[in-house]
C-alpha cells in the first residue's frame, strides 16, 4: 500500500504525498523529539523534512524504503539545528522529557535515557519505530554491526539496571 502512495507522490500527486506525511508523522516527531528535545526546533525540523522530501521524492530509488529515507532526511536536519545553535545531541533530560502517549512510552524513554548516548538512538528506532538493523545503520550512517554490538551491550546495561 505504501510503495503505491510513494509512486503515486513520485508523479506529483499531492494527496499521495500528505497521506504517506500523515501516516508517518507520529515516527516523525518521536525521532525529531528524541535529539532535539524544543517544540519549536522538532517542529521546524520536520517542516523542513516534509518540504525535503516534497522536492526529493523523484530521486528515492525504491519506493519500500520510504520511512528509512524521510527519517534520514529528518536526522539530517536534526543535525543541523543542533549544529546551528551549538547544542549538545540527546541528553538525559530530553529523553525524560519526550511526551509520550501512553505510560509504556513513557516508561521507554525513561528506561533509554538510562543509556549511553551512542545507544539511545538506535533504541528508539529498533525498538521504538521497528526498523531493522540495515536499516537504522543507512539512517545514521554507521556499520550494520556497530548497529547490532550497540544493541546488545545496551541490552545488557539495561538487564543490569532492571535487574539491580
């Protein structure tokens, strides 16, 4: 369903388009809330990976991979708003300041804001957005294996704080 959404945005069908944006605009926000931690800067970073992605959507090779490509987008521009104004990437405060829907989420982000930074990200993507280990190492531009070494010494951090 989605890879049709995409070819049809890729031929300037502007409701393709905002359909694909409303549907991932939840995975949108968690990512940008999680490095970012402001309002403003989360809302300015995903206006300006929608308006990104609207003028980019032609050269997206393979319509499966649209959530990876929209939320590398969206790293990117987290990025350069925490180079701009000379912030420090997800801190402990950020993470125990994501507004969350529901309890269990609220209990996630505490619970990853236990981690090294070099964790939290790849959490809240594997287990908070679900993708896969290739995927979240094309998102943040680092070896599948670091990917897969990072989740499981962070899996034993945690299994320590957990189990004190």
């Amino acid at each position: 369903m989605d890879t049709l959404l995409v070819k049809r945005a890729q031929k300037q069908d502007m409701e393709a388009f905002v359909h694909l944006i409303e549907k991932n605009k939840t995975n949108l926000y968690k990512v940008a809330k999680s490095y970012l931690g402001n309002e403003e800067d989360v809302a300015d970073a995903i206006q300006d990976t929608v308006l990104s992605a609207y003028e980019h959507i032609q050269e997206l090779k393979n319509a499966a991979y649209f959530k990876t490509w929209i939320t590398r987008i969206l790293i990117n521009h987290c990025k350069d708003l925490l180079k701009q104004n000379k912030r420090c990437t997800v801190s402990d405060e950020m993470i125990q300041t994501v507004e969350a829907t529901q309890e269990d989420d609220r209990e996630f982000y505490a619970l990853i804001g236990e981690l090294p930074e070099d964790y939290r990200m790849i959490f809240l993507l594997y287990y908070g957005e679900e993708f896969r280990t290739s995927e979240i190492a094309q998102i943040l531009d680092v070896n599948e294996n670091t990917v897969k070494s990072r989740l499981r010494r962070g899996r034993e951090k945690l299994k320590g704080i957990l189990c004190y």
